[in-house]
C-alpha cells in the first residue's frame, strides 16, 4: 500500500516576521480613510490601467492618494512584500485563527509544499467589522527561490475558496492582508486533495495501488511509468476526467489500452491491460464514463487483473498525487482564541519554534513577553520583543498582568519602547518610583509604574 505522502514548506518557507507601526491619532486616521475613498471617486476608470488583482486595485489607490509617501502607506505595502518574502511554513491538512489588530499595518503568509498533480483548497473565514476589505492572494514559487513570485489567485471575498492544481512539484504561498485600519479575526483551512475529479477504477481508491511510479521493470532496464491499481477482472475502468478518446490501438506492453486527453490539463491519461475496451477513437467521454473493463492483457498475462494507470505531460509524471485523497483532517485549535492579538509572556521555559511541529527551537526564558499573532493546534504563533515570529505551546504562556516581582527605580531612569539601548525613550523618571515587573528579556525588564509601561535596564542605570 502507497503510504500517505508527507506535505511540508521545506527550507525554501522562512519565519513570519511581523511589522509594526506606531499607532496612529484618530483625526490623523479618519482623515486618511476619506482621501482613499475621494481618489477612487475622482479618478475615471478609462484614465488608469485596471489592476490585475484586488490588493493590487487598493495599492494603486493608496499611490493615487499620495498615501504611499506616509508611514501609514509606506507600512501597509512593506508589509505586504515582508509576508511574501517571510512566509510562515505549515504542514498540509492545516487549521489556523489569527487577529489584525485596526492601529498597525501587518500582513501574513502561510508556504505549503504541493506535488504535481495535487489541489490546493484554501477556505478563509472572517469575523468582526464585516465591511472590512480582507485581500487573499495565492503564488507559487519559482524555481525554489522567494524571489518574483507567481500569483495564481486572488479574491476580497470570502465566500467562496481559493483552489489551483499544482502543475509541477513547487511551494505556494496564501497571503492574507486587511485594508488599512480595520480590525478582525480570520480562521484559515489548507488541504490538499485530488485534482482529478474520478478514481480511475470502479469501487476502488489509492488502498488497491500495490506498484507505485518509478519502480524497477526488467531488471531495471526501465521504470514503471505509472500505478497499477489491483482489482477483479471486469471491473469498470473510468474517465478520471472529461475529454476525448486519443488513441485505442492496442500495444505489445499495455494490451488492451486507452489514451484520454484531459479536458482541463495539458495531459493525456493512460490506462493499460485492459480486457476489454468500450470506447472509440475521438469519442468524447465525461468524468465517471466507463472507457473499458480491467484485466490483464499485453505483459500483465501473468499477473492478476489491474488497471496500470499513467499520466503524461511532457513526459510521465506520477499519478498518485491526481488521484490521491487524505483522510487526514486539519488539527483543531484548543489554543484559547481570546489570547489573539494581546500581550502574554512564557510560565514556563518554553521552545520557540520556526516551524509548527519542530522542536529543535530555541528556549525562552520564563517571563519572555510575547504578542499572540495566531493560533494553531496547542501553540500560539508570537511575535517576540526583538521582531522575531515562531511558535510557542499555549499551556506554556500566561497573561501579561501578575507581577513578577517588585523593583525601586531610581529618579532619572528612562523607560524605553523596546529592549535595546538605542530604542526611543517613552519616558523618564522625575523622582525615584516602585514598579511592577511584568517580562524580561535580554538583560532588560518590562515594568509597569502606574499607566506607563516601557523597558530597563535589568542592573539599572
């Protein structure tokens, strides 16, 4: 029996790393939502080149603005090119929740590894401000490399999933982006399922394939160019998908034989050693036709009846990724979903982890602040007080409000907005003042005196 093959980003999926911006006064914010909606109105369509896409409709709107030579624009798109460039590696069936925050520009990518021939399904659903402009766009990677990405698909809706048919073995990358300044909560679903719309014989699935693509044949004098898929004589063999009968002419090797060219694919489909052939030379046949009866003709004479099946495109390609569909179901989230978007810290030494399921990661210190970005199976995707984005187990996490403990500091200290001693100063301490402890990182704490919150020194200044 073919084992389920493995589906995986590889090394060519990097970290997510998430973007910041500061956040923005609300006058400052209206007054940039009224010059995006004026500029589409001004503009008369037959003055501009439509754009390809949706994200890419909002783009040219937010550079007819002017709002490109803004932080608020100029973040919106960086953040659009980091995500690509950054995408998060997941393995495929795939189930994640995660939150856009209204006051900062952010996007995110999700990289899954498809084999040629497999479908890609990618359901998005949102919750929160419903008038809200969700971009999804869908590229596969050229060449192994994250540089010029192919798009193959795009929508602002989420009625309805995006699918593509991975047409060689490549990673593709889902993006997900919202309009500028509105909050919401998405849920993203990834499964890989067949892209050809029949099993080619009668009653049987990938469990009846017993002598996969590529295995030897006379002595390894070649390699079995396609699956052979065991079943009692007589059995229907089916059009996997609609198209025209190419050629019936039987062969010394495939016996009794039908080519099939597929309707939908710059393929032909080949089914060999049948008993008998019901079909005829450009006869059209629809997905689910009965082409012929398996047996097992040409040189399958002395083995049992089967249905070898290949597929040609520009060569053999294998066919099981086509015709193969996982039973596997996407993990369920029963990481708290009330977490998103909100500061936490470690309980516990945690791993932080590149990918979902490696735990050759890093170890966080207890008292590691955090900011939950999304949700997956038990852990939560984070973005660290230094930029870096991983995962970390749920149950290793805890609000970001108890003391850790207590801390005098002394008049003059200066609070900062990040852990480094170049970060922008938020404040300074006119008289000495108690204050709460509440993360630590890198040789610095996280207090809370009063309303103000911001970064020290841990030995002090």
């Amino acid at each position: 029996m073919r084992k389920q093959p493995r589906h995986g980003a590889g090394g060519e999926a990097h970290a997510f790393l998430g973007r910041l911006r500061a956040p923005c006064r609300v006058r400052r914010a209206a007054a940039l939502l009224v010059l995006l909606a004026a500029c589409d109105r001004a503009t008369p369509l037959m003055e501009r080149l439509a754009p390809e896409t949706p994200h890419e409709g909002y783009a040219e709107r937010l550079r007819d603005a002017g709002l490109d030579a803004t932080a608020l624009g100029r973040a919106w798109l960086a953040a659009a090119d980091s995500a690509v460039a950054h995408p998060v590696p997941v393995e495929l069936p795939f189930r994640t929740a995660g939150y856009f925050a209204g006051d900062e520009a952010r996007a995110v990518a999700l990289a899954v590894r498809l084999r040629h021939g497999q479908r890609l399904v990618a359901e998005v659903a949102r919750q929160g401000d419903s008038t809200a402009m969700l971009f999804v766009d869908l590229f596969v990677v050229p060449r192994d490399t994250l540089d010029d990405l192919e798009r193959v698909a795009s929508a602002d809706s989420t009625l309805a999933p995006l699918e593509v048919t991975a047409r060689r073995d490549a990673v593709y990358v889902l993006r997900l982006q919202p309009e500028l300044l509105r909050g919401l909560r998405y849920e993203v679903t990834l499964r890989a399922t067949a892209s050809l719309a029949v099993f080619p014989v009668a009653g049987r699935s990938t469990s009846a394939v017993r002598s996969g693509f590529g295995a030897a044949r006379d002595g390894g004098a070649r390699e079995h160019h396609g699956i052979d898929i065991f079943a009692p004589r007589g059995t229907p063999a089916l059009a996997a998908t609609d198209g025209y009968v190419r050629s019936t002419t039987p062969s010394r090797l495939g016996g009794n034989l039908v080519w099939l060219r597929d309707d939908h694919a710059r393929q032909s489909l080949y089914y060999a050693h049948l008993d008998t052939v019901l079909v005829v030379p450009g006869q059209r046949v629809r997905a689910g036709d009965t082409l012929g009866l398996v047996g097992n003709t040409g040189n399958a004479r002395t083995t049992p009846p089967h249905l070898h099946f290949g597929i040609y495109a520009r060569g053999p390609v294998d066919p099981f990724p086509f015709v193969y569909v996982p039973r596997a179901r996407p993990r369920e989230i029963t990481a708290t979903l009330a977490a998103l978007g909100e500061g936490r810290r470690t309980a516990s030494r945690a791993s932080f982890r590149a990918a979902l399921d490696d735990d050759t990661g890093a170890r966080l210190e207890v008292g590691t602040p955090l900011r939950v970005l999304g949700a997956a199976g038990a852990s939560y995707f984070v973005r660290l007080p230094d930029g870096r984005a991983g995962w970390v187990s749920a149950r290793a996490t805890e609000p970001l409000d108890g003391a850790l403990r207590r801390r005098q500091l002394a008049a003059g200290t200066v609070l900062r907005a990040a852990p480094r001693v170049a970060a922008v100063v938020v404040d300074s301490l006119a008289a000495p003042r108690e204050a709460v402890v509440v993360g630590r990182f890198g040789g610095f704490a996280l207090v809370r005196e009063g309303e103000r919150t911001g970064w020290v020194l841990e030995t002090g200044e």
